[in-house]
C-alpha cells in the first residue's frame, strides 16, 4: 500500500469528508420524514414526492458517507476510550445504510401504488428511522467533540506522546 500523506489532522485531504457528505443524508431524511408527516396530515400530494426523492438521494448518498466514514476512522490514531463509540458508530452506520435503503425502496413502492397516500406503517418505520438517525449523530458527535478524532490539537498532542 502506497504511503499516504498526511496532515495535521491525520488525513491526505484538507478536511474530513465524512462529516460534510453525512450531514446531507442527515437533512434529506429529516426532511423525508417531515414531509411525509406534513403530507399526510395536509393531504398535500407534492410533499410526498418531495419527501419520495430525498429519501431516494439519501440512500445512495448514505453509502458514501459510510464509506468515507470507514476511510477517515481507519486513519485516525484511536485509542482504548473511543474504540467502544467507534466500533457502535460503525456498526449502527452500516445498519443505517441498509435501513435507508430498505425504507427508501419501500417509499418507491408505496409512490408507485398510490402516489396521493402514505400509510401508518411507513410513518411509524420512518419515525424509527429517524430516531436512529438521532443516535447516530449522537456517537458521531462524541468521536469528534469528546474524543477528537481528526482534530487537529489532539491528533498533534498524540504525536508528541501524549495519551488521552
């Protein structure tokens, strides 16, 4: 395998990508989620589709974001305290890629059958949905605020030898 570079924050680009591309797939499922709520109760046949193709942008868009996730972890310098956050963050990453899709495919079922109405069950799955999005942030948050994974300080203070 061929020597990276690396720079300050231990990556071979100037900022983690990971964070910038999950943020989308965070807002285009909320906002799936909020107009489908918005929909079903206004009857307003435009949010569902709205909602439709987020959820579908979202899908493919989580898959990269999960794999940059992989890519940017795999070159921070971890240590014995953050492992047990990463290893469920990564985990819960995966299983969420799989979640949008499954549920994303769902979604162009339910728009092909009747394109005017969205049924409980799906409300209730997105709301699951969305809820584990909400703890996904929450780890995802912790790597970087509590543990500083790829930030610069903490990358630079390890170097020097110095242990979280």
């Amino acid at each position: 395998m061929p020597n990276l570079s690396l720079n300050n924050q231990d990556l071979p680009y100037p900022d983690p990508l990971h964070p910038i591309i999950v943020h989308f797939v965070i807002a285009m499922v909320l906002f799936s989620f909020i107009c489908d709520v918005l929909g079903y109760f206004t009857r307003n046949v435009r949010l569902f589709e709205v909602s439709f193709w987020n959820m579908f942008v979202a899908s493919a868009a989580i898959f990269v974001a999960v794999i940059f996730g992989q890519f940017e972890a795999g070159l921070a310098n971890t240590y014995q305290a953050v492992q047990p956050t990463l290893n469920y963050h990564t985990i819960l990453g995966w299983s969420l890629a799989a979640i949008v899709a499954a549920i994303a495919a769902w979604r162009f079922v339910i728009r092909n059958r009747n394109p005017r109405k969205v049924p409980p069950a799906y409300l209730g799955a997105a709301t699951f949905l969305v809820c584990l999005v909400f703890l996904q942030v929450y780890l995802g948050s912790k790597l970087f605020w509590v543990y500083g994974l790829h930030v610069e300080p903490v990358v630079q203070a390890m170097k020097q030898g110095v242990s979280p």
